[in-house]
C-alpha cells in the first residue's frame, strides 16, 4: 500500500480506505477462485495495482468518461482505476465467468458505482466508449480487430480517444502496422525493477459510424 501512497499522494480518505481493502478482498476470493497467481499475490499492490494505475500517469480521465476494460480476470487495470477516478464509469469484462464473479465481488464490497462487470466477449460489447483500456491479453492486431468500432467520435482529453494498453517487452514487432501507436516507459515513472520494461501504449482510434 505504501507504494500507492508513494505515487498518488493525493488520494481521497475513501480512497486510501478502498485500496487498503483489495488486499484481504483478493486473498480471500484467491483461496475460491484462482485469478492471480499464488506467487504473485504477495505482490499484488506492485505487480497488479500500480500496473494498472501506470494509465493514470498517462491520462486523467475526465469526469463522465466512458471505458471499456477488455479482459479484466481479476479486475485489472479497471478496479484500481475505477477507485482513483470515480466520476469515470467502467464497464469490465471478461469472458471467464468465475473472473467476473470475482470482480463483482470485489466492486460490492468497495462500493463502486462506477463499474458495471459482465462476462461477455468484446466483439458482443454494443456502444462507444471514450477509451478502451487492457493488460496485454493478446496482440495488438487481434485487439484492435476486437474493438475497432467502439470508439466514441467526440474528443475530451489531450489524448485521442482510443486504446490504452499495459504490456511488456520489445514491441517493435507487433506495433509496426500502428504508427500512430505512442509507447509510454513505466521505468521512467516507477522505480520497482518489475517496471522495467513495462509501458502503456495509446494508440488512438478513428470513431467509425
């Protein structure tokens, strides 16, 4: 927890008080329901929730902002951003239901009235959305051939509506046909080795009617 407190400074007393609760919510639904590896719960506020809040260094979304969190599992990164930016409604799914059941879970328990979760697959998702938000759950012409159509047409932030996305390793590959795709260095924000070559990557999306 310290680690959040570290980075996000200004946290509300609720805040503070919701984060401090994800750690025994997500021992307690991992003894039920495995959606975070036994050797990386102990790490959970480093390797899971300052990941997910690495898109909050990067964009302030803006009250009323729509997003749209591919591929939640546990409820990363939409729980996490969900508690930081509560004017922002979530929409988290995943196409696991026992991953969902403990994403609700989890939202019940914190209160949150800015996330709806629900086990259903992207390409099924209707409506647009301001951004669309994901932690490296497949490549990235695979995730754009997803969501492509569920972008909203008006522009509130300084950056283009379109895909926010946490992934790790050379990238060089799978982003060559995304030149307008922007890569952002969690190392150069985080100082935990296990930054190192973690990045967000906004690549902005054209709204298509």
């Amino acid at each position: 927890m310290d680690e959040i407190l570290k980075y996000f400074p200004d946290l509300t007393d609720l805040q503070i008080e919701q984060f401090q609760k994800l750690d025994f919510l997500y021992h307690d639904w991992n003894e039920k329901i495995n959606v975070i590896s036994r050797k990386d719960i102990d790490s959970l506020y480093t390797k899971h929730i300052l990941h997910s809040l690495g898109i909050a260094k990067i964009m302030k979304f803006e009250p009323g902002t729509t997003v749209l969190d591919v591929g939640t599992g546990g409820g990363f990164p939409g729980i996490p951003l969900a508690i930081l930016f509560p004017e922002t409604r979530f929409y988290l799914i995943d196409v696991i239901a026992k991953k969902i059941k403990v994403v609700q879970g989890v939202v019940d328990a914190l209160e949150l009235k800015n996330v709806k979760a629900e086990q259903k697959r992207a390409e099924l998702v209707k409506g647009d959305f301001d951004f669309i938000v994901s932690r490296a759950v497949t490549n990235m012409p695979d995730f754009v051939s997803w969501i492509h159509d569920k972008i909203k047409k008006q522009h509130k932030h300084t950056l283009k509506n379109g895909i926010l996305y946490l992934k790790g390793g050379d990238l060089t590959e799978e982003l060559k046909d995304f030149p307008k795709a922007t890569l952002y260095d969690l190392s150069t924000i985080f100082e935990d080795e296990f930054f190192e070559t973690k990045k967000v990557v906004h690549l902005p999306l054209k709204f298509q009617p």
